[in-house]
C-alpha cells in the first residue's frame, strides 16, 4: 500500500468506497494501530515494541498452526525472534473438524513436521479439556469454552495471519481470540451459537459471528484488557482460511503488518487495508457473501473495541 494511501486513511473520517466502509481518523481519542510494510523478523519486533507494552508473567503466544505445509500460516523462520524477545510459549487448540489437528496425538505431529518445536515451546491447551468462561452482556452466549491451560498465561499476544475465511468471509484477531482460544467443544458451541457442545455445522450465520464477538469478550475480560496485544500479518492473502488444507492462491499482493492493544480496531484496519488492495475482488466478495463485517460490528456493540481508529505509519518515522 502506498504511502499516501496511508496518509490519506490517517486523515479520514468515515468514507464510503463501494467495497468497504473505513474508520481511520485523525482523532487521539481511538485506539492506534501501527503499521508496517516491512513483513520480516526485524519488521515483526519493530512493530510489537512501538506498543510499548510491558507482559505480566508467562506470555503465550496465539497463533494457528495451520491445517496442513501448503496453508498460508506464519512460518516458524518468521516469528522467532519475536518469540524468543517475548520468552514466550505458542499456544494452541485442537480442531473441531476432522484433520490433523483435531485431537492431540496428530496436532503435536503436525507442530513438529512445521518446525513450530525448533524455535519455542508450545502448548495445546485444550489437550487436559476445557474450562468455562461467562461472557458478560454478550449477543448471543452467557458462557465460552476454552482450554485449562488458559490460565498458564498473565499475559498474551494475539499473533494473526489476516486472510480470508470460509465460513467467518475473513480471519484476525476477532478470530484468534475466539474460536483460536476456544478449546474443540468450543469451537463447536461458538460456530452453532451456542446450541451445541460437539457439532460446529449448521448454525445460523449471524448467530455464529456474534457469538465469536461473545467469546472474544469472555477472554479479554478474564485476561484483562491489558494484560493483551495483537499483530495482524497481512501477508499470502489468500481468500480461505489456514484451516483450509488447500487454500486458494492470493490474489492480493502482501501489505504489511498492525500492531494494536485493541482486536476490534486493528481487524477493521485490516479490512480497510485489503478493500483498497489491487486484486481484493474475491476476497470482499467472499467477507460480504458471509457478513463478515457483522463480527465487527457485533464486537463493538459489546465493548469488546472500537472499529474507528488511529493509524500511525511506522515506515513514514
């Protein structure tokens, strides 16, 4: 993305484009989100230390997997030296549909053949099953499922690769702090609506992403808005999910990286980003096919961030 497209989203209200609606402003009263264009392991860390953020305790990272080596999910090669700055430990769940990851034996082999053990420790947390979480003043649920090892961490970072979904239209932090968290029963109770523990299919549409906007507010309010940040890579922009095994190939070119404490702010970034990207046609197709920007819209009715935004351009410094 050029630079005076940034400057010009820096300097906007609320514009209307046709693809998509963008809430970048000028305003120090919303949340900022920080980007770069510079997609490498020098990049990554510039980005996550002009958050000035400071973890409590043991720091997990969340971040997916991915369901087989053809998807798009961040490269181990990518995320090392981050990790190793954080000390942390990536963080996981196991699938609620058939694959590999959907129990633990497969996923730990999966992590191994992706090379996730040779730069940090992981952890699957729902491997010793799941714990409840409420969910306050939600949409939908009055309870989210995650896994016991949840509370193993005082602090996360929400490490996201920004892609499209099959089922959600796109992925971010919304979704890494939801069904990302969520333990397998989990990810069933989020994907139906809250209408069952062990089948995912089925659900009505807007119930299953107001419920990821209820789960993503039963996390951050357990955990403490503080005590979380989030980093979106827009990079293999593919229009399915990394739970794809065999994900299209992109058609948008790789924009960069956000950095934000707040979900709902950097994912509508992300969306105002690839709505102005060359090549975005099948992607926002897809997000309006699956009224994809409701889990947005959703989220912030509930507190869980703001979709207006402050972008600083860490490139222009």
């Amino acid at each position: 993305m050029k630079k005076s497209t940034i400057a010009a989203l820096g300097a906007a209200a609320v514009i209307t484009t046709g693809v998509g609606l963008h809430y970048a402003t000028a305003s120090n009263d919303v949340p900022v989100v920080y980007f770069t264009r510079d997609i490498s392991p020098a990049g990554l860390v510039r980005a996550y230390h002009a958050l000035n953020w400071k973890p409590t305790g043991k720091v997990g990272v969340k971040m997916s997997t991915g369901e087989s080596a053809k998807t798009n999910y961040l490269r181990p090669t990518l995320i090392k030296d981050l990790i190793d700055e954080l000390d942390g430990t990536i963080v996981e769940c196991n699938t609620a549909y058939a694959g590999n990851r959907n129990d633990s034996k497969s996923h730990w082999a999966a992590i191994r053949e992706r090379g996730f053990l040779d730069v940090a420790p992981v952890d699957i947390m729902d491997e010793e099953g799941s714990m409840m979480l409420p969910v306050k003043g939600g949409n939908r649920l009055t309870e989210n499922y995650v896994g016991t090892h949840f509370t193993n961490y005082p602090s996360y970072v929400v490490l996201s690769h920004f892609k499209g979904h099959q089922m959600a239209g796109f992925g971010g932090a919304l979704k890494n702090i939801s069904i990302g968290f969520a333990s397998s029963m989990g990810k069933a109770w989020i994907h139906s609506g809250g209408t069952s523990k062990d089948n995912p299919w089925g659900g009505e549409q807007d119930a299953f992403l107001e419920s990821m906007a209820d789960a993503a507010k039963a996390v951050t309010d357990y955990v403490g808005r503080d005590n979380m940040v989030y980093i979106n890579v827009l990079n293999r922009i593919s229009i399915d999910c990394d739970c794809n095994a065999n994900p299209a190939e992109p058609d948008i070119h790789d924009i960069g990286i956000l950095v934000s404490r707040d979900p709902v702010a950097i994912d509508q970034a992300g969306i105002d980003m690839v709505s102005n990207a060359d090549g975005n046609k099948k992607l926002m197709e897809r997000i309006a096919d699956r009224n994809g920007l409701h889990t947005l819209e959703a989220a912030e009715k509930i507190g869980v961030g703001s979709r207006k935004y402050k972008l600083v351009d860490l490139d222009e410094k």
